[in-house]
C-alpha cells in the first residue's frame, strides 16, 4: 500500500497599524487545489490620539481670570480615537501646582486659595500610553482691598483747617493683585 501525504505550511506576517476601534484581522489559507477558507482570527483596536483633559473652575474667575475668593480645581479627561469612537481609555490624569516641579495623580477636586496667580498645570494619559500634551490653567486670587494714598496742595496746615482751594491728588494701587478697574489717579478740588 501507498499513502501519498503531503505537508506544506506557509505563513504570513499582517502588520497592522491603523486608528481604530475592534478592526478585524481576517486571514485567507488556500490549497493547491483551490480549497480555501477565510477566517476572522482576533479583532485589534489601535490607538494612537492623546486624551483630552477638561479644566473647570468653582465658582469661575470670569474673563479676566481674577477672583477674590478661594476656588476649586475639577479636572476630567476623555480618550477619542481621531474619528470620535471610544479609544483605550483614560489611565490618569497628572496636574502640578508648581511649574512642573512635583507631579500629582489626580483623584478629586483640590483647592486653590493661594493670593496672587496660581498656574495649574496638567494632562492625561490614556491605557496605549499616549500622553496629552501639557496644558495651563492661570488662576488668580486678590483677596487684598486697594490702597488709596492722597497728597493734599498746599499740606495740610496746622490746626486741621484749610480757607480756600485745596488739591487732592488721589492714587489707587493694587501692588500684586488683580489690577485696579479704572484710573489709577484722580484729582478733587475742595473749596470753601
């Protein structure tokens, strides 16, 4: 008796390297006789787009960026592929209140109290490993009142009482804070 077996394999590396979510890898194995079958053998989901992160501020500066109270930082992230679907998913969210020096896995809101400008900085990281690049919120608190300073022309006399015009050069300043809204100097004339 005679058995005629034969053996043959092939293979074929498929680089796959495409955006997207559940992509099927499908592969097609025919014989030298033209018996063939294609196969969906596994599903890949590539990602290649940074997370985004969204940066809310309570109660909001407005538009100057000023407020005069403490406030809270909230940060959210979400991961997209470059056409909109769900990508790997958001594995952290970093933010630094002191340019870069310290980094902190963010967990929930934090407050910011400090006078004077606060920069926040932060980003994301999404499961592929794609890093958001650094973005930067400022925030500024002025919980200091102005100061007003006078000079009176000519000075004040003695005996606290003046008869006729006086001067009163006025100055507003704001040293460190949010900035004075208006002029900075005015002029009165008080007469008797």
């Amino acid at each position: 008796s005679y058995d005629m077996l034969t053996s043959e394999q092939s293979s074929r590396q498929v680089i796959v390297n495409t955006e997207g979510y559940h992509q099927p890898v499908n592969g097609t194995a025919i014989d030298a006789l033209g018996n063939s079958i294609t196969q969906t053998l596994g599903y890949v989901n590539i990602d290649k787009t940074a997370p985004i992160t969204r940066c809310k501020i309570n109660p909001d500066p407005g538009t100057n960026g000023w407020t005069n109270v403490p406030v809270t930082v909230t940060l959210s992230a979400d991961d997209y592929l470059g056409t909109g679907i769900g990508g790997s998913g958001v594995k952290l969210i970093s933010y630094s209140n002191d340019s870069g020096a310290t980094w902190i896995t963010y967990d929930k809101p934090f407050p910011v109290s400090k006078e004077g400008v606060t920069s926040v900085w932060y980003h994301a990281v999404d499961n592929a490993g794609n890093v958001e690049k650094i973005a930067v919120q400022r925030i500024g608190i002025d919980t200091t009142m102005p100061v007003i300073t006078y000079k009176l022309t000519p000075s004040q006399p003695s005996g606290d009482s003046y008869y006729g015009t006086v001067r009163v050069d006025f100055t507003a300043t704001d040293t460190g804070g949010s900035g004075i809204n208006g002029p900075t100097t005015w002029t009165d004339y008080l007469t008797s």
